[in-house]
C-alpha cells in the first residue's frame, strides 16, 4: 500500500529534494524567493501527508510490529518509488 502511495507522492518529495537544493545554491538572478514556492509546496505536502497518515493508521493499529517500527517501514515504502527515479535519473546524467 505505501509503494502504491508512493508513486503520486514522488511529485511533493522531488519538489522538497529541489527546494532544498536551491535554497543552498541558488543563483543570483534568482530573487523572486521561496514564498510563492512554499505557498504551492505547503498544501501539496500537506494533502500527500494527510492521505498517507490516513490510510497507515488503521494499518498501524492491526500490526504486531511497534509503532516505531512500522511508521519506519511505511514511510520507507513511500519514499521507494521517489529513491528509484532519483536513482534512475543521476545515472542516465553520467
């Protein structure tokens, strides 16, 4: 289920992975700032966390792992898809 949930959610986490970058080298032509990125970013993250949380916590509660353990696990399964096209796309750079 996390994989699954993983695949829309590569849009909000490529968009963190890209904000964070720029925001540590970024040019400087570029002074427009991050408010209208974080204003379209926000509720983007917001909703994929939202959805993600709401469909573990009834897994969470049938588990026999603890709590730790499996919120470790689920988001480890939602961060795959996002970890493989990153993966993918810096070796085809090479």
């Amino acid at each position: 289920m996390n994989v699954l949930l993983g695949i829309p959610a590569v849009v909000p986490v490529w968009m963190l992975y890209y904000l964070a970058v720029t925001w540590v080298h970024s040019a400087p032509e570029e002074n427009d700032g991050f408010g209208v990125v974080l204003i379209l970013l926000g509720p983007l993250v917001a909703a994929c966390g939202f959805l993600w949380w709401a469909a573990n916590v009834p897994c969470a509660r049938r588990t026999q792992l603890h709590s730790a353990q499996y919120w470790a696990l689920s988001l480890l399964g939602m961060l795959l898809p996002s970890a493989a096209l990153f993966t993918n796309s810096s070796v085809g750079s090479r």
